[in-house]
C-alpha cells in the first residue's frame, strides 16, 4: 500500500504494528478522502481492491501534478522537493509514534527515494 505522505510503500501488517497504539497516517486520495491507511488490512476481498484504487488515485494525481510542469529542470525540482519533503516527514512520522529514527522498529526512508531528495538540478 502506498503511503503518500512518505512516498513509500509498506505492508499492511507492517502499518498495524505501527500503528497499532497511535492514529494512523491518513490520506486525501478521492478514495480515502482523509481517513486512516491502516483500514487496508484484509489482504484480499474489498480491503484488498480498495487499496489498490488508492495506490492509482495517488499515482494518478502526481503524474497530473508533474506534467502540469514545464518539462526539464522544472519537472526535475518538482519532483527533488516532492522527495525532499518526504524524507523530512519521516523522522515527524517517527517522533510522533515514539520511535527512533535509528531503529529498524520505524519507518526507514528508502534509498532511492534519499537520493532522489538531494539530487543535482543543472540544466
């Protein structure tokens, strides 16, 4: 399941044992609109399809926010400060469940999505 916020995607158990004391993460997708991710956690049937109309509604909404942009350096930075902005909120995210940003009992920002974060933009 996709995470927006973190750019990121996380199993649903995985997101249970998150969140399993605390609010969830929520999400504005046309399909959530503003409730919690954690409802994903049927692996299959109605949970299961409505997760996945989440996944492409958020897809969806940042191909039409990227393309919206000139294409070359502004799609670029678009996309680095998208990235940037998410790996910021994972130590909020952490701190705000009381885990540590060190520890593998959090969530970890990936490494592709760190280095899309500090990317170049040069013409």
């Amino acid at each position: 399941m996709l995470m927006p916020s973190l750019m990121c995607f996380k199993g649903t158990q995985s997101l249970a044992r998150l969140y399993a004391n605390h609010p969830p993460a929520t999400c504005s997708c046309d399909v959530c609109d503003g409730r919690g991710l954690d409802r994903f956690n049927d692996p299959g049937g109605e949970a299961r399809r409505e997760s996945e109309d989440h996944n492409i509604s958020t897809w969806s909404a940042w191909v039409i926010e990227i393309t919206s942009r000139k294409p070359g350096l502004e799609r670029k930075a678009w996309w680095r400060d998208k990235c940037a902005a998410a790996v910021a909120r994972y130590a909020l995210e952490n701190q705000r469940l009381g885990l540590s940003a060190n520890s593998k009992a959090g969530f970890v920002v990936p490494d592709p999505l760190e280095a899309w974060a500090t990317l170049p933009i040069t013409p």
